[in-house]
C-alpha cells in the first residue's frame, strides 16, 4: 500500500516515551499500593501486559457460551408476530431465508463465504503493508481494543444503573457490542504477528476514571469521550486492505455515540447532574489525559501518514459538541476550551516541527470513506438538530451495515 509517511521529532518523542514509561510505573505503583492496603487502587480486572482479562483468554469457555449464544439468539420478530408489538429485529438477509430457504444462503453461510482463512488474511496484510507499517497499525488499534475491553466493564455497571425498559436494553445490547469489539479486535490484532503493547498511562487514566465514575456519569466518559476516540479510529483505518471489518465497528460506535441523547431526551438529567462543580471538575479530569494521548501516537500516525494533532482536533471537535449538546458540562466551556486546545496544538507543533504555520487543527476531518462520512454526518446532525435517532434513522443505518459487509 503506497502510504507517505510524515517526519517526527525523533529526539522528543525519545524522551516523552521515557517520560510516560516512568509515570505509568509511578500510577500503577501507587494503585497497586492503594489496593494491597483496601483504600480503592485499580478497579479495571484487566491484564493489558497480555491483552486479556484477569482469569485468561478461556476461549474454550467463550466458545461454549458467548459464540453459541449469540449464533441461536432468537428474534421475537419471527417467535412472537401474534402479540402485535412492533418488533422489528430481522435482518433482510434473515427474512429472505424465512420465506425464500431454497433460493437463499443463511446469513451464517454468507459469512462463512466471505471468511478469510488465517493464512489468507496473513498473506493480505504482508502484500499491502511493511513491518514497520504493521506495527503502527498495531499500536494504534490497540489503544481501542484496551479500551473495549474497559467499555465492556463500564456499560455492565451502566446497564445497573439505567432507567426503563426501553433505556435497559439499549445498554444491554451496548454490552454485548462491545463484548463482541474486543473479542473481535483481539482476534484480529494477534492474527498482524506483531507485538500488542501495553496500555498507555494516559489511555489508563481515562479509562479508569471512566469506570470509577458514579451512575450515569459514566455515559460522558464512555459514549461521549472514548466512543468518540474508537469512532474516529475506525473511520480513519476503516478503508484500508484488511481492516474492511472496522466499518462495521464504526457503525456500532455511531449508535454508541447517539445512546446519551436519546436517553436524556427520555429521562433528563436533573440541574445538578448537569451543573455540580464536582461533576464538571470529574468530567475535564477525564478529558485532559487524552491530549498527550495524542503526542504518544504521533510517530505511529506518522508511519501511517496520518497528522496526529489533525485526527485530534476532528476528535476534539465531534466530543465537546456532544458534550454541550447533552448537557455534560465542564468547569471550561466547550467553546473557550476548544480555543485553548487550538492554541495548545499549534504550541507543540511551532516546538517540534520545522517551518510549521498556524493551523485551525480544529476543522480538520479524520473518517475516510463516503459511507462512514455520511453516518457520522447524520449522526452529527441529529444532536445539532436536536433530534433522536428514529427508526427511520435505525434503518438507515442498518441498511449501510448491510451494504458493506
């Protein structure tokens, strides 16, 4: 794959990685220490030095349960058509096998169809990239499928929390998506044969504040900040040979993303929900470690020929019109805070790279592909309308998953 990689500041980055190695040790020192003596410490059970959950892989265990689960999970719109709801959980590819059997394959045999064997796919990736391009590719996913593994903890605890029928399963069904993200991801990425690194320190802190969050708090550090983070991840790669299967993950996350404003617009948040200067100081504190997140990416964006501060301001950008739009409001509004960050970029960048001119970081645009531009523009669209995502939107988007997968 012909990619135009983009020069860094070697010496920087030499140093800022020896910086974030010695804080990481410090933070996780101190949880571990924190833990031994019973006063809280990491709360995550999630081993990302071997990229498994506390206890192992056990794939033994998830092939029995979770796989089986969901290959015979059953849809009410073929089980219970006489109690008249308005159940709408068949896939077309699933109603065409109901009615038409001999003149259809089961969705089962189309992705068995469409399956590449391990040394196909092995054969792919060597074709279109380098190690080194590989490696990048690597590294950055990674930080989404840590942070799966963390997001499947977190919307559990949300599920508990969650008001109504109709908001409980949402989040349950945002449960078994993001399950099905990390078992996924994690397939995928050890299939590269290349090593998976560790957490981040910043990507730790963000996600461990995210879980320690109370209540429906943990909806701003999870579909509003890290959401975010995984939705323009997987729109920027989502084109790429070999990583086709990341659109589909976009879509999930587009309706990940979407999940705060319908609920809200259901059950609002009370005045002090939205405005405790607790709640606002917790919510910048999630925030603010994911800038230098994007320091510690750049060579690897780089490799890819991707401007790291570019993706972070589309990032920045989509988070905080989310966060205003749903009410999470921080102890900095959105639009100084915006500002100050555009500053903050154009800062480090005039710091670490030769002849650079100031640059509205902010109106940059990350996701790559017409399909995946106009879900995220719909999606955009609805909370600057105001409006919840309609069935009639729930069908568009199902309708595109269809047409690319």
């Amino acid at each position: 794959m012909n990619i135009k990689p983009l020069p860094v500041n070697s010496k920087f980055h030499d140093n800022f990685d020896k910086f974030e190695r010695v804080l990481n040790s410090a933070i996780r020192n101190y949880d571990k220490a924190k833990g031994l003596i019973g006063i809280g410490g990491r709360k995550g059970r999630y081993d990302d030095y071997n990229f498994e959950f506390v206890g192992g892989a056990n794939d033994k265990l998830r092939i029995k349960h979770y796989d089986k689960s969901l290959r015979m999970l059953w849809k009410a719109e073929q089980h219970a058509p006489h109690t008249g709801t308005d159940f709408k959980d068949l896939t077309k590819d699933e109603k065409a096998f109901l009615t038409q059997a001999k003149d259809s394959l089961s969705v089962a045999e189309k992705k068995e169809l469409d399956r590449y064997s391990t040394e196909e796919y092995k054969a792919l990736i060597n074709a279109h990239y380098t190690q080194e391009q590989k490696q990048a590719i690597v590294n950055v996913l990674s930080l989404i499928a840590h942070g799966e593994a963390y997001a499947w903890m977190v919307s559990a605890e949300v599920l508990v929390d969650a008001e109504s029928t109709g908001g409980k399963a949402a989040v349950t069904m945002q449960v078994l998506e993001e399950a099905k993200h990390f078992v996924v991801l994690r397939e995928l990425l050890l299939a590269w044969d290349c090593e998976v690194p560790r957490f981040l320190v910043w990507e730790y802190l963000v996600m461990e504040r995210t879980l320690k969050s109370k209540g429906l708090e943990k909806f701003f550090g999870m579909n509003v900040l890290v959401e975010n983070i995984a939705m323009g991840l997987f729109g920027m790669f989502g084109e790429m040979p070999g990583l086709e299967i990341l659109k589909m993950f976009h879509l999930d996350e587009s309706r990940h993303c979407a999940l705060p404003v319908n609920y809200f617009d259901e059950l609002p948040m009370s005045w002090w929900q939205k405005y405790s200067p607790y709640a606002q100081l917790r919510r910048l504190s999630m925030v603010l470690p994911a800038i230098p997140l994007l320091v510690s990416i750049e060579k690897d964006m780089a490799v890819l020929g991707v401007d790291s501060l570019e993706f972070g301001g589309s990032l920045v950008r989509k988070v905080f019109h989310m966060t205003d739009r749903v009410g999470f409001h921080m102890v900095i509004p959105p639009v100084v805070l915006t500002e100050m960050l555009n500053d903050a970029f154009n800062m480090y960048a005039k710091l670490t790279r030769k002849g650079h001119d100031y640059i509205d970081f902010m109106s940059s645009e990350s996701v790559t592909g017409e399909e995946m531009a106009r879900i995220e523009k719909e999606v955009f669209d609805l909370y600057r309308a105001g409006k919840k995502v309609t069935s009639e939107t729930g069908g568009k988007i199902l309708n595109w998953g269809r047409k690319v997968a």
